[in-house]
C-alpha cells in the first residue's frame, strides 16, 4: 500500500459528509469545551475499505496546508480567543499528518483507518493541550500526541489479542471479571477453582488472564510514579520545561513493544556465535569483550565483530519490518578488547 503524499493519486469524491469523531468517540474524543469542533472521519454510505480510504484521503486534500507564519496566527487566535474557526483550520491543516504517521504503522494493524481515527484523537488532543507561545510549531508538538494515541491503540489491542487467541482466553477475556462480581453477590469467595469451575476452564488459564487483565494499561493521565510533582505523562508533554515528548511519550509508548519485538528476534537466532553475542553482548549488562567470544569460537575479534554487525543490520531491518521505517533502534555496546 502506497503511503500518502503529494505525488499519490486519489479518487474525486463529490460532498462527503463530515462528521465529529463518531457519536460513540466523541466524549473521549473532544476535550471539554471542543466538543463542537468537527473533525472529518472516514464515512461514506456505499464505500468500504479501499475505497473508503480513497474518499477520506481526497476529501483530506481538500484542506490547505498553513504556513508556519499562518500557523503561528491561527494558533494564538485558538489560543487567545477559543475562535473554533482557528482550531478547525490547525485540525484540517493537520489531517495529512494523521494519515502519514498511520501508514507508518499499517504493519501492526491492517484497518488504516482505526488508526486515522485515533491518530485524529491525539491531533484534537494537541490542540486543546497547545501553547503557542513556547517556540515550537503546533505540527512538531501535535506529532507526538498523534503517535501516542495511535501507540496506546496498538498496546491495548495487542494485549487483547493475546488474551483472545484461543477460545478459552476469549471466553475469559469478557467474562471473568463479570463471573467475580457475580460470586460475590453470592456471597462467595471468587477463587481461582471455582472460577475455572463457573466458566469451564482450568485454573492456570484463569491465574493468565487475571494477571494480564489485572496489569495496568499505559494512560498519558495516569500519575507518574517517579514524578515528585504528581505530574502524568500528559503534564510532561505539555511543559516545554521538561525532556522532549518523544522521550516522555513516544519513549514511554514504545517501550513496551519493542521489548516484545526483541523477544520475537531472538526467537528467530539459530546460529550459535549470534545466539552469544545477543545474549553477552547486545542485551547483557555487563558485555563480554568480543575477544572472549572470539577465543571461545576458535576465531578472531574481527570475525566476531562482523557477525555482531550484521545482526544488527538484520534486527534494525527487523524492527523497521515489525514496527514502521521510522525506527531507529541502536544498541550501545562497546567493543572491549
């Protein structure tokens, strides 16, 4: 599938309706007091997949793009005033940003468009959050927000989808926490036998699920543990005192999953002199000297370092393939002697 951009040809679409972000969105969607700010999201009566893509992509080329000096107008003019006519024209200016961050991660999730629409979230989110008055341009700041909500969208499917790959664990998934309340309402204990017992599986499926269900999900407004003010990832994206929000954000929201993707890496590690180097050297704490591993082998430092070399040429092909061409992952190890 071709990414968007101003070389790619789109079908015409004549008057497609827009709408808020859905009727069933939209309370999660809007921050207080946007909630009239109309955002255009994929909907088209007779038009599905491809072709819905097609019309939300032209109708999105319909929206001018702003010059930063026009930017920086229209922002203040949000900022200052809360003209919904200026956070309409910074949200549609934006759009094709949207869609171009989507395509980045179109690996992860096939349905481009659920991550349109949560990437519009984040935009809608940007601006509400936006200062104009900090130096930084609002398609530069809303970038961040886009990717964390298209991020958290991914996470919290993918732990869905690891719980529902079976039968059982779909079964558990939507009615284990239900079966609780209702033994409790019995007056019973809900433990781990009678709940395997209730819902027909054992109990080291019910022990999986309820700690998976149990951990806590990523949330931009939760409170940061190590934070001494009580700040939440969002408070630190918007002050522009602290690191930048790709380390606090993207940082935060990718984390996660790369760790998941290291693990489906190394599962892929057949030969024995890569299987040492990932586990001594490109994962360790404390990484073993290349020569050791030379000596272990029967083979020089040199020849060691050009098997470490592509293996990271093929686990940064790796991570880009998984996750989207805008990874850039290196692995800081020294060569040791």
């Amino acid at each position: 599938m071709t990414e968007p951009g101003d070389d790619v040809e789109v079908l015409d679409a004549d008057g497609l309706p827009l709408d808020p972000l859905g009727a069933e969105n939209a309370a999660r969607a809007l921050p207080p007091g946007m909630n009239a700010l109309v955002v255009p999201t994929p909907r088209a009566p007779r038009a599905t997949g491809g072709d819905l893509l097609s019309h939300y992509l032209t109708e999105v080329r319909r929206y001018p793009l702003l010059s930063p000096e026009e930017e920086k107008v229209t922002a203040i003019a949000w900022h200052e005033t809360g003209d919904k006519e200026a956070a309409e024209r910074l949200v549609t200016a934006n759009l094709r940003l949207v869609v171009k961050l989507a395509f980045q991660y179109h690996r992860q999730w096939s349905n481009v468009l659920d991550l349109i629409q949560e990437g519009n979230v984040g935009l809608v989110e940007a601006l509400s959050r936006f200062d104009p008055y900090r130096g930084i341009r609002f398609s530069s700041y809303a970038q961040y927000w886009i990717r964390a909500m298209i991020l958290r969208f991914l996470m919290d499917n993918f732990r869905m989808v690891r719980l529902g790959s079976t039968r059982s664990g779909r079964k558990l998934f939507f009615q284990l926490q239900k079966e609780k309340e209702r033994l409790v309402k019995e007056g019973l204990r809900p433990s781990t036998r009678l709940l395997a017992e209730r819902l027909d599986v054992t109990e080291s499926e019910v022990i999986s699920v309820d700690q998976h269900l149990r951990a806590p999900a990523m949330s931009l407004h939760a409170p940061m543990g190590n934070d001494d003010e009580g700040r939440s990832l969002a408070d630190v994206v918007y002050d522009a005192s602290s690191p930048s929000p790709d380390e606090n954000v993207a940082r935060s929201e990718l984390g996660a999953m790369v760790r998941e993707k290291l693990e489906a890496f190394a599962e892929t590690l057949t030969d024995v002199r890569e299987r040492a180097i990932w586990t001594e050297r490109l994962t360790a704490m404390d990484p073993v000297p290349l020569s050791v591993i030379g000596k272990r082998f029967d083979v020089s430092k040199e020849r060691i370092r050009q098997v470490e070399s592509r293996l990271r040429k093929r686990l940064k092909a790796f991570l880009q393939a998984e996750m989207g061409d805008e990874i850039d992952f290196e692995f800081q190890v020294p060569e040791g002697d």
